[in-house]
C-alpha cells in the first residue's frame, strides 16, 4: 500500500490453548490515526506487543518502512522509531519528572549516541509540548492520573517515535480531561507528524478522533474502516457496541465536543 508505515500480516499469538490474537492482518498508512476497540481480554494489548517486540508472533509477519521486523528485539524496534505507552502507568516514581522523560530519549533511535544533557533538553522541550512543563522538578510519583498519563506520553515522545502506540492513555481521565487529551494527540500528528495506533475503550473518544477503527473480539479482527463504518456495522454493534442507538450516539459526537 503507498504511503504505509506498517503491516500486519496474518498475525497469530497463542497463549497455550488460548488464541490471544487469530489471523489478524492490516494496514497503518503514514501520518494516520488507526484506532483499535474490542471488548476486553479481544487481544488488542497482546497487538501492540507483538508490534513493539515484547512477544513474538507464533505467526505472520510485522513489516514496518518496507522492512521485516518480526525477529527483532524490542530496543531494536525502539531504535527505528517505534514507542509505546503502557496501559499500566509505572514512571520511575523516585525520579523527578524531566529525568522520567529523559529515559526516553536516551533510549529511542539515538541510544548511545546521545548525551545526558542532550537527553534532558529534549526532555524539557517534550515537557512542555504535553503541558507539563511547570512540573518537571517534581517527582513522578507526586503526579496525578491525568499527569502521569502525559508523562508517559512524553517518555514515549522523547523517544521521537515516527510510529506510536497509545494503549488506553484516555482511561481514567475525566471528559474535559479526554478532550484536552484528544488536542494534543492530534498535536502530535498534525506538528510532529507522528503515526498514531491507539487502543481506546472510551468510544466517543475514539470515534473522535481516529482515521480509521479495526475490530478486534476475542482475537479476531472482525471489521475495520472509518468511524461512521464502524458504529453501523451490525457485527460490532452485536459483540461490542450492544446498542444501536449508542453507536448512533458515537458518530453524532463526532466533530463536536465530547
Ligand atoms: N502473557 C500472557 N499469558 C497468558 N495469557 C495472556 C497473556 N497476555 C494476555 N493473555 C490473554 O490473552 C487474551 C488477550 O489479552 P489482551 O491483554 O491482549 O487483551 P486486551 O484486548 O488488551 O484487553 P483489555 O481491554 O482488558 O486490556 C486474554 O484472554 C488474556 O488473558
Ligand atoms: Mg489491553
């Protein structure tokens, strides 16, 4: 596909009997916003780790740039500008903020070729592109949800990823607090020009924001395409969305404030 920054193909992950991924297969073009929904336990996580090179697949190919990167470790994947969030925030708590960050540019695509004061200003400069550049002398464990959930964007942007994985930095936040989180992902793209995956289950959120929604439920990818596509699809509807006066709900926020 022209344009494509990453593919799929026919992805499988078994955890013993358990096919935590099946047959997945997909397209990420460069500079888009790809969402990823499904119920919980859909294989979504276990996605994006195969994609950063914590797991391998038991199958299928990862193609990143043009280049396979199926048998590559994950600080490999990590060097050719691919960053993750975790869905679980653990910051070095002990740590003020700016160093948190700092780890990050010290260990994306400039390891080893990168000073320590290199690495904290580009961690200054990422502190105050999420807003928190008020904050980095505190420690990371003084932070609060919505704090730390920048925080582990930054540490990821430090990185300066051309490929990011988001899974779930909406959850837990308030509804102003997601708007404002949408601003600056699309900041991100828009002024960074960085390619975004995300895993979300705040579904108005997602809609929101996202290019193009891929389905996963219990491993596999049962439809993809652009929003509205998505909250119509009677397949999504039944296993995921439940109601289909709730999907409506979904595209009609769409564009407007959530
Ligand atoms: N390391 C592991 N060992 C065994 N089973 C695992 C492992 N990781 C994930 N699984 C199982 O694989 C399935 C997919 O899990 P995964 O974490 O990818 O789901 P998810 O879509 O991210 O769910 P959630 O929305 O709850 O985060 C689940 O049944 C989970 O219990
Ligand atoms: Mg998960």
């Amino acid at each position: 596909m022209a344009g494509e920054i990453l593919r799929g193909e026919n992805l499988v992950k078994r955890f013993g009997g358990l096919v935590a991924v099946n047959e997945v297969s997909f397209e990420v073009k460069k500079g888009e916003i790809f969402g990823i929904i499904g119920p919980n336990g859909a294989g979504k996580t276990t996605l994006f780790n195969m994609i950063s090179g914590v797991y391998k697949p038991d199958e299928g190919r990862i193609i990143y740039e043009g280049r396979d990167i199926t048998n590559l470790k994950p600080h490999e994947r990590a060097r050719l500008g691919i960053a993750r969030t975790h869905q679980v925030v653990k910051p070095f708590p002990g740590l003020t903020v700016l160093e948190n960050i700092a780890v990050g540019a010290l260990f994306g695509p400039r390891y080893g070729k990168i000073s320590e004061d290199e690495a904290l200003e580009i961690a200054r400069e990422v502190a105050s592109f999420v807003g928190l550049g008020d904050k980095i002398e505190l420690p990371a464990g003084a932070l609060n949800v919505q704090e730390k959930k920048r925080l582990e964007l930054a540490r990821a942007l430090a990185a300066e990823p051309r490929l990011l994985l988001l899974d779930e930095v909406l959850a837990g936040l308030t509804p102003a607090e997601i708007d404002s989180m949408l601003g600056l992902l699309r900041k991100v793209r828009d002024e960074k020009g960085v390619t975004i995956m995300m895993v979300e289950h705040v579904m108005h959120a997602v809609m929101n924001i996202a290019e193009r929604i891929m389905v996963l439920h219990f491993g596999r990818k049962i439809a993809e395409g652009p929003p509205e596509e998505i909250a119509n699809n009677p397949d999504v509807i039944a296993v995921y969305l439940g109601d289909p006066s709730l999907a409506l709900k979904f595209v009609k926020r769409r564009g407007g404030a959530s």
